[in-house]
C-alpha cells in the first residue's frame, strides 16, 4: 500500500517538486497540496495522509501552530518540519507540538523519500543527537508554557533510566549494553515509556526529559 502524503507550503514550486519527487516512488502518494496552515489542517481532516510535509513559515497559519492543531486534534498523520534554516526556535518549538522529523529544504530527493518512508513506519527521523543538539541550544532559553506534559510517577524505575539514556542521545544497543539487558527488553521499554506517557515517537520523549529535568542541556 502506499504512503499517504500531504505537502504543505506557501510555494507552489516547491509543492510541484516535493509532488514530482514523491510520486517517482510506487509506494508514495500525494494526497494534496495546501498553501497554509490552515488549509493543511483542514486536508489533514478531510484526506487523512499519513505523512505531512510542513513548511514552518507560511501565512495566515504557519507551519507551527497547524503541527499544534493536527496533533490536537487526534490525527494518526505525522508531521516533517520543512525550514530553510539548519536550527532555530520555530523547529525546536515544532518538536515540542509534536512533529516527528525536521528536514531541510534543500534535502536531497533520495532522503527526502526515506525521511517520509521512516516517519510513516512510525519512527521518528532525527537521531537522539540531533535532537539533544536542538535541546542543548533552546531548553534553557525557551518556555514551556503547557508545563510537563506527563507525570514520570507513572514509570518505574527501570523505565525512567531508560528515558534519561534516551534523553542522553544513546541508541538501544546503546541502552542495552549500559544496563546489561538485551536489546529487545530495551525496545520494550521504551515501548513502554512511550504508551504510559501518552508520547508518539523518541523525540517526544527527549523533549519531555527536559521539560520535566531529568536531563539538563549540556549535562554529560
């Protein structure tokens, strides 16, 4: 079956090459495009994509608050920032509203094709280093206006080690290797992190550990 995509982006040349590059792909489809937020929101609803390719910077509503909406709404769709910019606020506070991946817009077609395959398999694209780097730079600086988005006490104590490692851009083999388990007990651990605390993918997770300070920026 094929992937489901929405491209969102106040370009109409910049929607027709995403579109041109997706549907190379047998097992990628665009669904449709939107020019704004607000019509990516309403598409998102109507057309039910899988995947959403998001510009940050659109008008009316801009990339940031339509990711806000559709992750509110409940939607299964999964959100890829677009930017033209390496790393700034509006992609750390997209991370935060819930998109999964940020990639830029000068990414290269065959990675353009794998992020979208990745997200859709459910897996967030940015590596837990990346992540640490976007947090390392704004957490101390940005503020969490919504608080902690879930209670820790929910976890065990086995649990909430392994989020900090997540948090601390270690991989499973990683994890596993540091706490003399298999990887497949690891997997499911965070497996576990992620259903209690209510969370889409790994990135969310790391988010959440600093918000709540169980890791600091620059802590290791």
């Amino acid at each position: 079956m094929s992937v489901r995509v929405l491209v969102a982006d106040d370009q109409a040349l910049v929607r027709g090459g995403f579109r041109m590059i997706l549907e190379a792909r047998a097992d990628l489809e665009v669904v449709g495009e939107a020019g704004d937020g607000r019509e990516a929101v309403a598409l998102v609803e109507r057309l039910r994509p899988e995947v959403v390719l998001m510009d940050v910077r659109m008008p009316d509503v801009d990339g940031l608050e339509a990711t806000r909406r559709i992750v509110a709404s409940g939607s299964p769709a999964r959100v890829i920032i677009l930017t033209t910019y390496d790393v700034d606020e509006a992609v750390f506070a997209a991370l935060r509203a819930g998109a999964s991946a940020f990639l830029l817009k000068d990414v290269r077609p065959a990675e353009l094709v794998e992020a979208v395959r990745v997200v859709a398999r459910g897996d967030a694209l940015l590596a837990p280093s990346v992540t640490r780097r976007l947090l390392d730079r704004f957490a101390a600086v940005l503020p969490d206006p919504a608080g902690p988005p879930a209670d820790l006490g929910r976890l065990s104590e086995r649990e909430v080690e392994v989020l900090r490692l997540v948090a601390l851009a270690l991989s499973n083999a990683e994890i596993a290797e540091r706490l003399v388990l298999t990887e497949a007990t690891v997997k499911s651990h965070v497996s576990a992190v992620l259903r209690k605390l209510g969370l889409r993918d790994r990135v969310q997770a790391v988010v959440l550990a600093y918000d709540v300070g169980l890791v600091r920026p620059r802590s290791i």
